[in-house]
C-alpha cells in the first residue's frame, strides 16, 4: 500500500479499498456479462440485480466511491500525494429501473498520425539501445533495413499508426416501451456496471449482442500496413493510403446504395405485379417471369461488382455513378428507360463490350 503524509487521506483510503472490494463482490456475485482484454484476461463486468436492499447498498457504496475519487482528485492535483487514477476511475455505473437494456461489444480502434521525423528517431533510440546489448547484430540489421524505407520518405511525410486488437462496451437503456426511443447510452470502465431493476427480467428485457463483430469491415482492410517494429501494438500506414482507402470505401459505398436500391424497386414490384394478378394461372405466370427476371438483376449485380473491381485495379480514384462505372469500364454509352424487360439485353451488351476491350 502506498505511504502517505496525510493520516486522514490514509484513513479514507484504506476505506476505499473496503468499498471497492464489496462493490466488485456484488457485482460478481450477480454478474450477467464479463468482457475479455488483448491478453485473454476477464474485465470490465456487469452485474444485474432486482433487491432493493442490495440496490441501496450498491448507492451507498458507489456515494462513498464517488467521495473518494473527487478527494483523490483534489489531492492529486495539487501534486500532496502520488496515486494512479486507474484505481479510482472512472468511477462504476449504476443504471436504475430501465425497461429495456442493450450490451453491444464491438471492435474498437484507436489512431494518432506521426511524422517520419518521429518514426527515425525510434528507430534510432532502440536502435542505440541495442547497440548496448551482446548478440544483438541480427536485430539491429533487421531495423536498419525497415528504417530505409522511412529515410527514402520525403520530409515531413505523415504516416497513421492504428491499434485494433481491443474492444469496447455500449450499454443502451431504454426507460420506456417505445421501440423508437433511442434510449441513453453508457460506457464504463474497468470497475464495472450494476443494472438494477424490480420489474425487469433478464431473459425479455436485457439483450446480449457480445458477438457484434462478425462481418465487420474497414477502410482499411484494402490497403497493406508498413512494417514498422518501433510500434509494435499497431499498424502502421502512409496518409495516402488512409486517403485511397477511403476513397474506395466511399466508392463501394455508392455502388452498394445503387445495387440495393435495384433490388428493392425489384422486388417491390414484383409484389405490385402479382397482387394484380386475376387468377392463380395469371399469378403463377407472373412468378415464373419473375424469377426469370432475378436471376438476371443477380447477374448484373455481379458485373456491376465486377467492373467495380476492374476500376480499383486501374487505380482510377474519381468518385464515379454506376452508369459512368459502366461506361468507361463496360463500354456502355448511358441510357434512360432500362427496365426488367430489356435487362437480358443490357446484360449481353455489356459482356459483349467487355469482351472486345480485353482482346
């Protein structure tokens, strides 16, 4: 424990160390969740009550917290005593009598620019390090040839470290039955969170979605990172890469909107179509047609992806609709008035031109 001057402040402290100790029981005792750190290591949990007494126990505590923390804070900032924040703060957070309650996990990124100036002296700081320690010429060869790479950059070239290999919590309450309530959110950190509620009930009312992470996609996972061992926790890119990536991205996204919106229109007609059929004959004609049609607009998603494709290999960045896309890539002068009847033929047309191109 540390040595303080202040015999009052070492009282409140060894008070503090009490309080933390029954908060952490508490919740571990009704604990509904528990995240896990880079290292595998369990944190950050959550816990659910329905008693009132454990209720105003958990606010008696978290008040007497809350005491210490802004006496710490005091003490800390006029320089009287040498304690690390981390164990006080932030301080827990208790959500009370919600209706609704929403845990997300989801990947997490922390970025921060460096100049090449900042990255050669790293390099030249552990490289001096290791000039000190025996045996250490292999590692010192294998930084001087990444540092080349830096030393050939133009002055005053900005790079972007970015760590991601962490999560983060969001914990939305919603204190009525609206769906469309937006509800409050909260983060909180490795000291945990109580959720109490009397009426609320853990299977309906509380939902997990600690799986968020699937399918998730960035910017940057067009662009390849540049070795840099100096930042050994993230990966580091040039800012022009960070531009092209999200120029890309912004491009994607636009190709995506138009495809999505083409489905859409489909298929809503298509149920238009059918409503007006007059007899189950008619209707199952309509259907036949239909599904006819689909596998053409299915066909043509995938050559609008595929000329999305060959643009991104010809480097071309300009921010361009899907008939301009088409256009310069497909060969395909723009016209107005396409529709699912003469989609077969646009299709043809469009592979016709590609193929001529490519000879």
């Amino acid at each position: 424990m540390p040595n303080f001057s202040d015999v009052e402040f070492e009282k409140r402290y060894k008070h503090f160390l009490q309080v933390q100790k029954e908060w952490l029981t508490l919740i571990t005792d009704n604990q509904i969740f528990i995240d896990k750190n880079a290292m595998g290591e369990e944190c950050r949990p959550i816990g659910f009550i329905t008693d009132k007494k454990t209720f105003q126990r958990a606010e008696h505590l978290l008040a007497d917290w809350q005491s210490f923390a802004d006496l710490a804070e005091e003490k800390r900032q006029a320089r009287s005593i040498a304690i690390t924040t981390n164990l006080y703060l932030p301080v827990p957070t208790l959500i009370v009598e919600p209706k609704h309650v929403t845990i997300n996990r989801f990947r997490a990124t922390a970025t921060a620019n460096h100049t090449r100036e900042d990255i050669l002296k790293r390099y030249e700081k552990q490289i001096g390090k290791l000039r000190k320690v025996p045996f250490a010429a292999g590692a010192i060869m294998s930084l001087e040839d990444e540092m080349k790479a830096f030393e050939a950059a133009a002055p005053g070239a900005m790079y972007r470290a970015r760590t991601s290999n962490y999560s983060d919590i969001q914990v939305t309450a919603r204190y009525t039955d609206d769906k469309k309530d937006e509800g409050e959110s909260f983060r909180y950190g490795a000291h945990g969170m109580l959720i109490y509620g009397e009426k609320l009930n853990k299977e309906r009312d509380i939902r997990l979605n600690v799986n968020s992470n699937g399918g998730y996609t960035s910017s940057y996972d067009a662009i390849s990172p540049v070795a840099c061992s100096v930042l050994p926790n993230a990966k580091l890119y040039t800012i022009e890469d960070v531009d092209y990536s999200k120029q890309l991205a912004a491009q994607r996204s636009s190709v995506a909107y138009t495809v999505n919106t083409r489905r859409t229109q489909f298929e809503t007609r298509a149920k238009a179509k059918i409503a007006k059929a007059k007899d189950a004959q008619e209707a199952r004609l309509f259907k036949a047609e239909i599904d006819e049609n689909r596998d053409l607009l299915e066909k043509l998603e995938a050559y609008d992806w595929a000329l999305l494709e060959k643009k991104v290999a010809a480097g071309d960045t300009e921010q361009l609709t899907m008939p301009e896309i088409r256009k310069r890539y497909g060969g395909e002068e723009p016209r107005a008035g396409k529709n699912m009847r003469n989609m077969y033929s646009l299709l043809r047309e469009l592979e016709s031109n590609l193929k001529n191109q490519e000879k």
